[in-house]
C-alpha cells in the first residue's frame, strides 16, 4: 500500500510539473496582433471559430487571399466557405499529408514570393504550428487565434496530443 501511494504521488507530481512546464506553450503560448499580409492561412482542425476569423480579417483588408486547410471528407461549412462569392480570393487544399506538416508544404508552395502569411489556429496548437510551419516557409508569420473555450479533458488531450506532435516534428523535415 505505501509503494502505491508513493507512485502515486510521484505520477502526481510528474504531472503537475509537466502542465506547469508547457503552461507557456499550450496554454499561454505568443500569438501576435494581425497586420497586413500576403494571405491568411487558416489551418485543418474542429471548427472552433478558426475559418470565421480567418474571414473576419481578410473582410477587414488584412490580406486579400484566405487559405483554407480542407483535409475534412465531408464538412458542409467548409464547403460552403470554399465555393461561396467574398470580394477576397479564398483558395482551400487538401494538405498532403493531412496535417500542418501538409500545411506548411502547401504554404511553402503558394507562398514561395510572400514576406508575412497570418495563421488561424487554435491556442493549444499554436506554439507547435510556429515550429512546423517555421520549418517550411522563411517568411514572417503572424499567429491569430478565435480562442475557444475548453474543458479540462480537452485541455488534458491536447498537452498530450500537442507533445507527441512536437516530437513527431523534431524528427521531420518539410
């Protein structure tokens, strides 16, 4: 019983260090003000607010192209979004492969004579995104995020999900 409570204090103590370790990346991680660009980039993920902001700011003339990450099989809001008339050019692709490694190739190929590109994704993904994206494209990179709100098993999810993305990253290359 003591080695028991012992472990589990220790994978108590293990945890606690680890969320307040990676507090700045996940969940306070450096987003920046939008400022004109050459495209708004509005990475793949749950329709939290992310293509709504991305919209949002090309109506508000920050950049007159939104880029739509479309790895979804059948989303109706994004298929609304990629066929519908805005006075911007919307350009959705399906990323290969169907992650922001995907994403940052497709960003290295369209944006090859851009200097800054904003990218919409969520708080918890964004640290890892400027990695990964920073890894393929050499322009300047703005982070915007709707800000969504999660439960604590989300949050949860996304410590774990987000750490084992940067690890499969590190190993990567664009």
């Amino acid at each position: 019983m003591r080695r028991l409570s012992f472990a589990l204090g220790a994978l108590l103590l293990v945890a606690l260090v680890a969320v307040v370790a990676l507090w700045p990346v996940y969940v306070r991680p450096r987003t920046d003000e939008p400022a004109r660009a050459d495209a708004i980039l509005v990475l793949g993920g749950a329709h939290d607010g992310r293509e709504q902001l991305g919209l949002r700011l090309a109506a508000e003339g920050y950049a007159p192209r939104v880029l739509i990450s479309n790895p979804y099989e059948h989303s109706s809001m994004v298929n609304r979004i990629c066929h519908g008339g805005y006075t911007f050019e919307v350009v959705c692709f399906d990323p290969s492969p169907r992650t922001t490694l995907g994403e940052g190739r497709e960003l290295a190929g369209l944006g090859a004579d851009w200097d800054r590109v904003i990218v919409v994704t969520f708080t918890p993904h964004i640290s890892r995104a400027r990695y990964i994206l920073g890894k393929c494209w050499s322009g300047e990179l703005l982070f915007v995020d709707p800000k969504p709100h999660l439960s604590p098993a989300r949050w949860a999810w996304d410590y774990a999900y987000q750490s084992a993305g940067y690890a499969k990253a590190w190993f990567a290359d664009c």
